[in-house]
C-alpha cells in the first residue's frame, strides 16, 4: 500500500502550531547629508570649523582626535579590542559571542567589546591642482580607500545583540545592524509572555495574538530609539556643537529581511513535505528559470536577476533562492521544524520603497505580501482537483447568457497542452503576462510557428472561460484562481502522470511498472482472443 502523499495544503490547513511574521535582520546605513558635495566639505572645513584654508591635512586631524577618543572611552570602561583578520569576515558575530553572553549576564546595556578592521570604503580625498593664476587649490572628490573602521558591539537591554560600525576616515560613514527577532524576545520577556525559542525565531507561544502584535511594534520610530540612545553614549568624531549645526548621521535601509515563520505541529513530516514542496514547485511548465516579480512591472531593459537557485546547505537542509533584481526570497525549513519564509530587501526600490529609514512600515508590508504570494502559489500548485466545476465547464464547448460560444479547451490537445504549460511560466508573476509574453512561450513548447492571430484566439477563449483576466488600463493579463487550478492541473496530468505511463515499456521505466504493463497486455490479449479478433497488421 503506497503511503499517503502530504501536500502543502494538507499541511498548512490542518498541522500548523504557530505562524509569526517578524522583521528579521535589519541593517542600515548611517551618513551624513551635508557632507555629501565638494561644496557641502568646503563649507565644514572653513565655514563650520572656522579654518582659513579647506586643507586635505585637516582629514589626518580630525580622524586621529576621534581614534583617541575611542581609545581613551575603551581604557576608562575595561572594554576588550578585537582586530579583525581578513578571513573574519562573515564570522565576526560568533567571534564576539562570548564577549556578548558576558555583558547580557549582568542585565545592563553595555559595549561588550570593541572590534577593528581595515575595510574599503567610501571617503573623502582630495588633489592639488593649480588655479588660473597659479595658486595652490585642493579638488575634493569620493574615493574607495582601505581604512580603519571600528565596530561597536553591543548588548542592549531591549535588542539584545547589534553593533555600530563606524569609519574613522571623514565622512565617517556608518552601518547599524539589529536583529527583529532579538528585539520581540526581549519585549515578550518583559510582557510576560511565555514561549519557546527557535533559532533566531519561535517554536511556541501561549499567547500567539499578543506575540504578534509585539512584532507588528517594530517600525522606525522604535529603532530610532535605540539609535540616538546609543549615539549619545558612544565615542564618536562629530561633536555636540557639530550636531547642532547640523552635521549628524541619518539613516537608510541597506538590507531588511522581512521574515515569515510556520512551525508545524507534527515535525516528522516537515523534512518529506518541504523537499516535495520544492520539486513540486520548480518543474511545472519546465521552466529554465522561474520569475517572481516583487509586484513590479519588468520591462526588456530591466536591469537584474530573476531566477530561483537550489542550495545545499552544510546540515543537509535545502535552500530555495528566489531572486528579483537586488533583493531575493528565501525559503528553508528551519531547525527541522518550521518553514521559514523570508524576503531579503537589499535595494527597497525593488519594492518601490524609498531608502530612508521612515519608509521601514512601507517596506515590510510589501515584503509581507511578497511572502504570503509565494506561499499562495505553492498552495495552487499542490491544490488542483479533478473534480473542479472549471474543469467540467472547459472540457466541453460552452455558450453564455449572452450568446457568445466560448470553445473547449481539451485535454491532450497539444496547442492546449502548450498554453497551459505556458501559463504555468506565469504562474508567480505577480504584474501579470502580455499577448507576446504568451505567444513566445508557447511557440516554444510547440516546437513549431505560432502566429499573433492564434494567440488572440487563445486569449479569448481563456478570458470568456473565466481562466484570465484582463488588468484595467493595461494589455497585460492575470490568472484567476480557476485559471491556476486548470494550468497546473493540466500540466500535472501530462508530465507526471500520462508521459510516463506512456513510456512504461521502455528500458528507463520501473521494474515494477514494466511487470504490471506485460500483465496487463496478457490479460487484453486473453480477452481479444476469445473475441476472435485478429489483431491489425
């Protein structure tokens, strides 16, 4: 007896203990808007600092003044320095673990410790040109240099771990990251809210609801919180009368990762169900590569990368990456429990977001629905029925009230069987597909010309059979919720299922199979000899 197939529905509706959505890595840029022109420095130098002379040396200055200041705060508060090495790079974290648990112990907000590195970044620099009439002029422009930047680790009594990087070389540009899952345990923690911790998540809660509107809190007014909090403690090269006149950091998104946690309660099925959730999701229409689009129209000069990838990661679990542009989806079972869903925003004009960090609520509903869209089409792909009412009323030529004849669409037909597999192309598309969209992929299946005027008549019978839908004010279609079921339904039928068993005789077929088909030709034999039919030459 062949066991019972889990499918995503099956799981979702019916085994889920927890579903949370969370900001989940959160890392900005910090920099300083008027320091952003040659003019902008000029004004700093002479205007603001009062020197005579916009001098290049007055860089040496400035940086040097703020490197003895971090100094001098690390021998005053016993804070330990860790240098950096080349090969530290995606490692610095678990580097600063133990000086991190060491400052969480003692339950006060603190610098755990102070890390250095030598890192390329944008600064400042300047060149000596001669003026018109022979004086000596500085021209200041942006340059990539490798210099000193100083992390900040942190453990903050309401984010838990983070650190602030600052770059000692003038504009000082800085980066802040902060962990979203940190931040909502330590404020469950203090609501009283009991629960068990995943790995950067959560298992279980007693009170979902209120577990997830303490995660719904995150938004940029909080993390500005932190931000001027810890700016006000740190050492840092801009000094109060410097912020007075203006020259202070603000902040904009660099990577946001909005996440999306279902923890299963049966998790001895999680493993099983996940892998065929991704075979189940990438072959349907054979697709070289499949499209998400994060709700935004993609033109032919559309600069990026659309595709998904599969990795294997070092614990034997999967990796499904789906990329758009910049940013990417990704898709994993985490700790072998849960389903983790999350899109990585590292452009928020991906989104159509603007960067800066008041946009953070903006970002995150978009993020979320990039979320829950993925996970809708996954649903249809593992959902179509044989039984469907859509079925029965395109299987068979229909006519409307109206007395339009709307033509079947059979089964088997292989100009059917192109266009449904070319709608499954389409399938995550979030903006929709054109006539020519269409038209190439389907030619491309077919193996042979397909011209416009079919493709119009191909369109007609999908829209009057309720399988698309027109976008208002635009030449671009959708699928609807039927319109998913058949496509994929379709295309299921006749890759998996037909093919082959149409191929069961064949060396490459089961074993299993092959016996059951040598049976099964005895047994027709049988019948027809009894019949006294000759078989045909």
């Amino acid at each position: 007896m062949s066991a019972h197939v889990v499918t995503v529905n099956d799981v979702l509706d019916g085994h889920v203990a927890l579903d949370i959505q969370c900001l989940d890595r959160i890392y900005l840029n910090a920099y300083v808007p008027k320091l952003q022109t040659s003019a902008q420095v000029v004004a700093f130098l002479s205007g603001h600092l009062g020197y005579p002379f916009p001098s290049p040396a007055l860089f040496k200055q400035l940086g040097d003044r703020f490197r003895r200041a971090v100094s001098d705060f690390a021998e005053a508060n016993d804070i330990p320095w860790v240098k950096f090495g080349k090969n530290d790079v995606g490692g610095k974290l678990e580097l600063m673990r133990p000086h991190l648990d060491r400052q969480a112990a003692t339950g006060r907000s603190g610098v755990a410790a102070i890390g250095v590195a030598q890192e390329f970044q944008r600064v400042w620099t300047a060149y000596e040109r001669q003026s018109p009439v022979g004086a000596v002029q500085w021209w200041f422009t942006k340059a990539g240099r490798r210099v000193s930047c100083y992390y900040f680790y942190l453990w903050d009594i309401d984010f838990g771990p983070a650190f602030i990087k600052v770059c000692t070389y003038f504009p000082y540009p800085a980066k802040v990251w902060l962990n979203g899952h940190e931040w909502a345990e330590c404020q469950a923690e203090r609501a009283g809210i009991g629960f068990t911790a995943l790995s950067n998540g959560f298992a279980a809660t007693d009170d979902p609801v209120v577990l997830q509107a303490i995660c719904d809190r995150l938004g940029p007014g909080v993390i500005n919180v932190f931000l001027q909090r810890w700016f006000a403690r740190l050492p840092l090269p801009f000094t109060t009368t410097d912020r007075d006149a203006g020259y202070w950091w603000e902040t904009s998104m660099r990577q946001i990762e909005t996440s999306r946690t279902i923890v299963f309660d049966a998790p001895r099925h999680a493993r099983g169900f996940f892998e065929a959730l991704i075979a189940d999701n990438l072959d349907l229409g054979r697709p070289h590569n499949i499209e998400i689009i994060f709700n935004r129209r993609i033109r032919r000069d559309t600069q990026g990368t659309f595709r998904t990838a599969i990795d294997r990661r070092d614990n034997g679990g999967v990796l499904v990456n789906v990329f758009s542009k910049h940013s990417r989806i990704k898709q994993y079972l985490k700790d072998g429990r849960a389903m983790r869903i999350e899109t990585v925003v590292n452009a928020p004009r991906d989104l159509g977001c603007n960067a800066r960090l008041p946009n953070l609520e903006e970002l995150s509903t978009k993020a979320r629905a990039c979320n829950q869209r993925i996970l809708d089409a996954e649903r249809v792909g593992q959902g179509c029925v044989l039984a469907s009412p859509a079925f029965e009323r395109i299987a068979h030529p229909s006519v409307d009230a109206e007395g339009r004849r709307t033509p079947a669409l059979r089964f088997g037909d292989p100009r059917v069987m192109a266009l449904t597999g070319a709608l499954c192309h389409t399938l995550l598309a979030a903006t929709g597909f054109t006539n020519k969209n269409l038209r190439v992929l389907i030619a491309g299946l077919l193996g042979s010309d397909y011209r416009p005027g079919q493709m119009t008549y191909d369109l007609r019978r999908l829209r009057l059979a309720g399988l698309i839908r027109r976008l208002p004010h635009s030449n671009r279609y959708v699928l609807t919720e039927d319109g998913l079921r058949i496509a994929v339904f379709y295309t299921k039928i006749y890759n998996r299922l037909l093919v082959p068993l149409t191929a069961a005789d064949q060396p490459q077929a089961p074993p299993e199979l092959r016996q059951a088909l040598r049976i099964l030709d005895r047994h027709v034999d049988g019948y027809a000899d009894r019949a006294r039919l000759t078989p045909a030459a």
